[in-house]
C-alpha cells in the first residue's frame, strides 16, 4: 500500500497508508461487530493491519489508549472557540458541529464570534505577558500574521498532530506546512481552505476571462462610484491589496520573502501610484471605503456597485442555489492567479478546556464533519483530508497563488492607513 503519512501510536509513530498501522492497545471506535478492543499477542499483527486499515477506509475513528483517556477528560466540558463571526455560512456549520460534537462526545461547543480574530489574539498574548495559567481561550481559528503573533510568542499548544488522531486524514499533497510564509511547525492544524476572488455583476470588468489591474481601472473610470474594496486592516480588504500588488508586479518572487527596504519602496511605489489614479473614480471618490466584504456584498446585490470580495469558492454556487442571489453574478479572479491559503486551529497552552479543544479538534478533522464543511448548501469549505472515498467536494476555481511572506501584511496596512486615512 501506498505509505502517506505518519500515525503515531501509544506515543509510537508508524507508517500508514491513510493510515494503516500495528500497536499494542487499539481499537476502533463505532466499528462493526468484531472490531472491538483488541491486544497484541491475542490478534495476529496481519489482522491488527487489515482491521485499522478496513476502519479508516471507512472514517472511522481510530482511538489509542492516551486518546481514550483524553477523551474522558473532556467530557463534560465547555470548549470556547474564539473565530471570525461574520459568516451566516461558517456559522450555521458550527451550530451543526456543536450539536453533534455534545451527542457524540459530551463536549460543549461555545462559538465566541469575533468581527476581528486580532482580538482575541491579543488577549491570549496579554495573558502570557500576565503569566496567568488559565486561558479566556481553548480553541482559536486563526491564520498569518494572527498564527505568528502566538506562535512568536510561545503561547501555543505543540506536537498537535500527535495529539489529534484525524491529522492522520490530512491531505499530504496540501501546502499547510506554511502560513504566510511562516513554518507552522504543528503548532496549528488546517481545518478548511480559501481562495481570494471577486463577484461581478458585469463582465465589461474582464480582460481575457479575469479582471486585471487595467480592466478594473477602465471599467472604473468609465462608470464612476461602481468601484471599490473592504477598508484595510479588515482581512478581504488587505488581501485585495495583496492581490492588487500580485497582478501590477507579475508575481514578483520578493513578496514571498520577508520584506526589504528596497523591495519595499519599490512595490509600494507601484500599488499606491495605481491606487491613487483609480480612487477618485471610487465608490465615494475613495474617501470612504465599506467596513467588510459583507457590507460590499450588500451595495453590490443592491445594485449600487459591481464588484465584490470574496473567499469561499463555493459560496455563490450555494447562495443562487436557495435563490438568494441572481444568476448574473459570476466569480472571477484578480488576476492571473488567486491568493490561495489555508485556515487553521490552534490551542492556546493555557487552555482550562484543553482535552475538549482536542476532541472538537480531531471531530472536525473527520470525513463527517469536512463532508457537511465541503457542501455548498451548508458552507463550501474546500476540505482539508483525503476521504476514503472519491466525492463529490469543492475544488479552487482558479489558479493558486501563495499569500506574499507574513512581514508584507503589517507593512501593507500600516502604509496603506498613513495615506488614506
């Protein structure tokens, strides 16, 4: 069999083919008659292999004794998730998750919506500066420039994949061994994908099947006031900037590398002269600028504007669909490539809730729950694992492109933010 990755355990790696493996005590959770707890010396190390193997191959949770022990531990505890709020999507998915999380395992899952995960962020770092043992936090959904402001600061729990048996589902030929630039060093794991892209509303934006920096500019300069984007620091605004500066360059390879004082003068020299021509041809002569992707979306199906930004490739499809959106609205990139990244999970050291944040970790990583993620009726999320069986899932519409090295994001806002505001 074909060996992908690592399993560990009983604190023991071995190899796996999504996963196969022997060990001493194991044995398979909701599994079917016969494949109950099993030890060695009584079950044949062939029938060891071919019982995990049959298990995985059908999503079934593969439970060693540490995992048992951890999940007792959590039962009976409230697990507070700190992510992005502003999602109807996300949102009713995790609704979902916390209802099957509390049938199946006894865990309680409180969603603590943000408008700005940076807040929460901030007060995990405030509690490593108080020294406080006890974390506000148990489980954070977080990415770049947020992931390495923990990360930097040694407030994460390690070694995550070793704890969370479903990170054996995680699909290998996925580049989440990075974010932003930054080695994730299994301080977090992914849980779902995005691809920056926009909505339009007329096709008069596109040059060559995408809008394009000159595209845009044209388009906006013949129609006034139908233009604009998210007010940086808010995450769809800072990456239009992203992407904006991706496409003026020609992908140059400096924005994958920390930022430079001459890279720096010399791409910024080249955003902000293009941001300057388009702006007084702006929504509000780019005076003002919409606080969220959400509210952009709104004037743009109001029909006040004809671009919006967007993250989740199978949004749309879900939203015309239920009849929520016309069908004159198409997706395109900005661009010749799309800013493509992860999002992850991590767990604050000081969790008080540490095993559930474990276990509503490792159920979110299952083929169940990155299924229900991966519908475009319930979220669109592209999953994150191989599934025992081909589906049916989302896929990324356009051609990727990594998010430019985690130093450019700051420097992006903080520069953009001197100007304009």
């Amino acid at each position: 069999m074909k060996q992908i990755n690592m399993l560990r355990v009983n604190g023991v790696k071995h190899e796996n083919q999504r996963s196969c493996c022997s060990s001493s005590n194991v044995f398979i959770a909701g599994a079917a008659e016969g494949k109950r707890m099993f030890k060695a010396g009584r079950v044949p190390l062939i029938v060891t292999l071919w019982l995990v193997c049959v298990a995985l191959s059908q999503g079934e949770e593969l439970i060693t004794d540490d995992w048992q022990v951890t999940l007792q531990e959590a039962r009976g505890q409230t697990v507070y998730f700190h992510g992005w709020g502003g999602s109807t999507e996300a949102n009713r998915y995790l609704r979902w998750a916390a209802q099957e999380i509390q049938q199946q395992y006894g865990v309680r899952l409180q969603h603590v919506r943000l408008g700005d995960v940076s807040e929460s962020v901030a007060l995990v770092r405030q509690e490593m500066v108080n020294n406080q043992a006890r974390s506000a936090v148990d489980l954070i959904w977080v990415n770049g420039k947020n992931f390495h402001a923990l990360k930097d600061v040694g407030a994460l729990l390690g070694e995550l994949s070793a704890r969370v048996p479903n990170a054996a589902l995680l699909d290998p030929e996925q580049p989440f061994t990075e974010d932003f630039g930054v080695p994730t060093d299994d301080y977090e794991l992914p849980w779902g994908m995005a691809q920056f892209h926009l909505w339009i509303k007329n096709e008069e934006l596109q040059e060559d099947g995408a809008v394009t920096p000159r595209s845009l500019l044209e388009y906006a300069q013949r129609n006034p006031g139908r233009i604009t984007y998210p007010k940086p620091p808010e995450f769809h605004g800072t990456t239009f900037l992203k992407q904006l500066l991706l496409a003026l360059s020609g992908d140059d390879p400096r924005l994958q590398a920390p930022i430079t004082d001459e890279a720096r003068s010399e791409l910024f020299e080249l955003l902000f002269t293009y941001l300057d021509t388009l702006h007084p041809y702006a929504w509000r002569q780019g005076q003002a600028f919409p606080n969220s992707a959400a509210e952009q979306q709104r004037l743009m199906l109001d029909g006040r504007l004809s671009m919006a930004p967007n993250f989740n490739p199978a949004a749309l499809t879900g939203l015309q669909a239920r009849g929520q959106v016309s069908n004159h609205v198409r997706q395109t990139s900005f661009g010749a490539t799309a800013i493509t990244n992860h999002h992850f999970l991590a767990i604050p050291k000081a969790s008080v809730n540490q095993a559930g944040a474990l276990v509503v970790l490792n159920f979110l990583l299952s083929e169940d729950a990155q299924r229900q993620k991966a519908d475009p009726q319930i979220w669109g999320d592209p999953p994150v694992i191989k599934f025992s069986e081909s589906k049916d899932v989302v896929g990324m519409p356009f051609p990727p492109a990594p998010e430019p090295h985690v130093t450019w994001h700051d420097a992006l806002e903080s520069a953009w933010r001197a100007r304009y505001e």
